[in-house]
C-alpha cells in the first residue's frame, strides 16, 4: 500500500476523485535503494543485491510495454572513489542478475559529478529525463521518476513527470519530511508500484 503521508480521511468525508491514469510508457529508475540494497559508494559487483520484488516489477513493466530507463548518481567517480568502468561493472552484474536479456533498460545515465561540482546530468537535474522523452516522443504524463532520496522526485518533478518514493525501514527524518511535504506517492517497494499503477492504468487504457 502507497503511503503519501498524510492522515486517514475523517469518517464520512467524501474521498477525493482519481483522475484516470494514462498508460505508463516511460519508468526512470534509481538504482541503489530502489532496484538494489544500498551500500555506500558501491564499487564491487559480487555486493550487489537485488531488492525483493524488483526482477518481476521490471518484467511486469517491460510486458506493459514500457521503456526502462536506469538514471543514477555515482558522485564516488568524482570523488575519486571508483571509476565509471566500476560503476559500469556494478550495473552489467545487476542486469545479470535480474536476468531480463542483455539491455532491458533503453538507456542509462551515470552521472559522475562531484556535488560541488556544476550540475550536468546529476539529479535533481532533469537533463537525462526530458532528453529521453524528446528522444522517444513520450509524454511527460506517461513518465514516472522512481527512487528513494529526495533528489529523485525532485528530478522528476523538475521534469514535469509523475514521482513516486521507495520507502525503506532505514529513512531518515529529512527524506521523509520532504516526501511528505511535496506528498509523493510512496511504497515499500517497487513491485507495489507496478502492481497498483500498471493495474490502474490498464483499467482505463
């Protein structure tokens, strides 16, 4: 079940009306904390960890015929932490593991930058999302921004995109304050977004 932070609406209070959801043709994702346990500065392919639910909620969404998008922010390469073949590394042994085909994402954007350094597609920059919708003609309507930190939903909502939060055990006060401030959708995992939102807008598809 989504959590958007808010109450219970009182008893007998009228529910508010959900608009008809359009078909989802565009899902950019986060990578760690949304598709893979997170561990700090990940470098190392035998630590990833694919999170419960992830493999069937990216087949589920590939099978709605959505187009994936992997959109992360590796700061370590900047930092001089790691490199981007480390990080390119990381991500073949993720895929590996979903088990999905060779490239089930239709792009993927590593942003390196230091966050002191000037922003080019580090989120929250929407470069990477609104190049994607040009490129393949999706409406932002159509487009979700999925991750758990701030920085993704507010890439999402600097894009004009739906957002939505993964939310686990270990959030800090900061991150949920935000979420709850800008009420982002949020669930436990992303197979509970697929579920819910794939179902909704066949529905009315």
């Amino acid at each position: 079940m989504k959590d958007i932070g808010g109450g219970l609406p009182a008893a007998g209070a009228a529910l508010p009306r959900r608009d008809a959801a359009p078909p989802v043709r565009g899902l950019f994702l986060d990578r760690d904390g949304t598709l893979i346990e997170h561990v700090p500065y990940l470098s190392r392919p035998e630590e990833v960890v694919l999170l419960p639910g992830v493999r069937e909620a990216l087949a589920t969404s590939l099978a709605h015929g959505v187009k994936l998008f992997l959109f992360t922010n590796q700061s370590g390469v900047g930092r001089g932490f790691f490199t981007l073949e480390d990080v390119d590394a990381v991500n073949r042994r993720m895929i590996a593991l979903l088990g999905l085909g060779d490239e089930p994402f239709t792009a993927v954007c590593i942003a390196p930058e230091h966050p002191d350094a000037p922003a080019v597609y580090r989120k929250p920059s929407p470069r990477f999302i609104l190049e994607m919708l040009s490129r393949y003609g999706i409406p932002a309507e159509a487009a979700w921004m999925i991750g758990d930190s701030p920085c993704d939903w507010h890439a999402g909502r600097n894009a004009g995109v739906r957002t939505a939060a993964i939310v686990s055990a270990g959030e800090d006060r900061k991150t949920r304050d935000d979420r709850t401030k800008h009420s982002v959708p949020s669930y436990p995992a992303l197979l509970d977004w697929a579920r819910e939102t794939l179902a909704e807008a066949g529905r009315h598809g």
